[in-house]
C-alpha cells in the first residue's frame, strides 16, 4: 500500500475524477484523491494525494497554483473558454491594442482582488453547482468572492488573427482563482469581449510540469516496484506547519489514540496548528489544533495510524 502525494502529469481529455479512477486500477488502491479539480481541456500538474496522505490534500492545495494560459481579444463565450459557445464577437485591427495597454491592465490584477466566478463552475449557490443551473438555461446570482494573485505577467508577443488578438501569460494565485474568468475580466478591462483559449498549469502544490509524470509512467514504475521513490512523504503537504518532535514512548501512544493535552504539557508556542512527529522514525502522527471551547486545551484535528 503506498502513502504519500505524486505529481501527476494530467493530459488534456480527462477529468481529474478520470485520473483519479485509472490511478485506482493501475494501483490497485481506493485511497486516492486529487487536489484541486483541472477542467477536461486543460493540462498539467495534478497533485494525487494515495493512502494516509489523502488526510493532507486541503495543506496542499492552499499551496498556491502557476498557470501559463492563452487569452484570446475579440471574443467571448459562455463558458468563459475555447470550449463555449460564442456570446459576443467583435472584429479587432492590430491597432486598436498594444502590448503597453495590456501590461498596465495585468499589473491591476495583482493583490488582493475579487472574482466571480463562472456559470459553467462546481461552485454552490442555494445547495446547487453552478453548472447545474446553467445547463438547465437558468442564471442566479453568484457571490462575488476574494482572490490573491502573487505574480501576473505577459509571456508573448500580441499574435492578430482572423480579427482577434491572442497572447500568453503566466499567473501565480492562490486557491479558488478561476483562470477563465481573469481572462473575461481582462477583457472587460480593455472594453472588450474575451475569453480563455488554452490552459496549462505548470505549477500546483510546489510541484513543477517537469517532476510530473504521465500515467503510463506511473503505471510502469509500479510494475517494476519503483514508484514508492517517486513520492513524497505525507509531511511535504504539512510543511507550512510547525513541527513538534516527540521522543516519549507513552506520549506517542496517548498522540495515537487521540488524546487530548494540556497546552503546557508541550514546550513550544501554540498557534493555531501544530504537526507531531515520532521523533525517532520522521513518521507523522497527527495533526494537532486548539480545543474550540477550551483555551487551554489542544486536541486531534486528524490522526494518521
């Protein structure tokens, strides 16, 4: 049985579920899950997180995302990508916009700044996901939610064609930032229609497209009984946390019941969450959190047997 997250290289066609569901069968494990969806057209690295390491796939995936995408000027559509159908289009000349005019528009979207999010979108309003209601033809309101992007540049020269205006540009952000939609909104901020005409994330959970790998690729290192090397241990998706190094023998056993303690009982500052490691052997052992109604308390937020 393997425990630990592999990098995967998903190819555009499937679904995340779909990488998912080969992973089983070629690993012969239901204890699989993926840490962030990428959509059937797009490209990419796709943490896995397999066995206990499943416990850790929120850590990972509030690790931040990079994204080299392909925005395309003149039209939009109503998935927001190259995979709708078109809303509005407009016939662009090369001089209506430079490459100056859309620099200064990306430096605005860095920072803090909000979003909302797509129709076509597993977000749920009033219980349902979004793309539920827009299949079926009918709009509700959507929230508009906060999104940081660390790093937006442009990659390429402006490429005219056909009317249109194409160019790329790579995006660090944080969770919950839809590409498409910071496509249609740069769009918006250029008075034009515009949408997301191809996606690849080269960067998830600070996992790069180069440490990826495809699924034959996994599937031989399996067969030759060498894929365990390739991945990486459960504490990789806590590292954000800090780490507490427990030696005492009784001690670890009480951490793998589930007990709870005393704040006092550990000699380290405690913030908010803090990951106990068998001092011996680098195994974690669980992740602990403040008692939500005893100040003085700690207690397991997950236990990893």
């Amino acid at each position: 049985m393997y425990h630990g997250i592999l990098p995967v290289n998903k190819p555009r066609g499937l679904t995340s579920h779909d990488v998912v569901f080969k992973l089983r069968k070629i690993l012969n494990t239901k204890k699989i899950g993926h840490t962030g969806t990428l959509d059937p057209e797009v490209d990419g690295v796709l943490p896995v997180c397999i066995g206990q390491a499943t416990k850790v796939s929120d850590y990972v995936m509030e690790m931040g995302k990079t994204y080299h995408a392909e925005v395309t000027l003149g039209l939009s559509t109503t998935t927001e990508d190259q995979t709708g159908d078109v809303l509005e289009q407009v016939r662009l000349q090369p001089s209506d916009i430079n490459a100056k005019q859309i620099d200064k528009v990306l430096q605005k979207f860095e920072g803090w700044t909000t979003q909302i999010p797509p129709m076509y979108s597993s977000v749920k309003v009033n219980g349902k996901k979004l793309y539920e209601y827009a299949r079926k033809g009918e709009t509700v309101a959507r929230p508009e939610r906060k999104i940081y992007i660390e790093h937006i540049a442009r990659l390429s020269e402006l490429h005219f064609e056909d009317g249109m205006i194409r160019f790329e540009i790579e995006v660090t952000c944080g969770k919950g930032t839809y590409i498409r939609t910071l496509a249609t909104d740069i769009g918006k901020a250029l008075n034009v229609p515009a949408h997301m005409s191809r996606l690849t994330r080269t960067v998830s959970g600070g996992l790069s497209l180069e440490q990826a790998l495809s699924l034959s690729e996994i599937e031989m290192l399996h067969e030759e009984e060498r894929l365990q090397e390739k991945l990486l241990p459960i504490i990789y998706g806590l590292k954000a946390l800090p780490i507490y190094q427990v030696m005492d023998e009784v001690l670890k056993l009480k951490i793998k019941n589930g007990q709870k303690f005393l704040k006092n009982a550990f000699d380290v500052s405690f913030d908010s969450q803090i990951v106990m490691i068998d001092g011996e052997t680098g195994r974690v052992m669980a992740i602990y959190e403040r008692h939500p109604s005893r100040q003085e308390e700690i207690k397991p937020k997950k236990v990893f047997n």
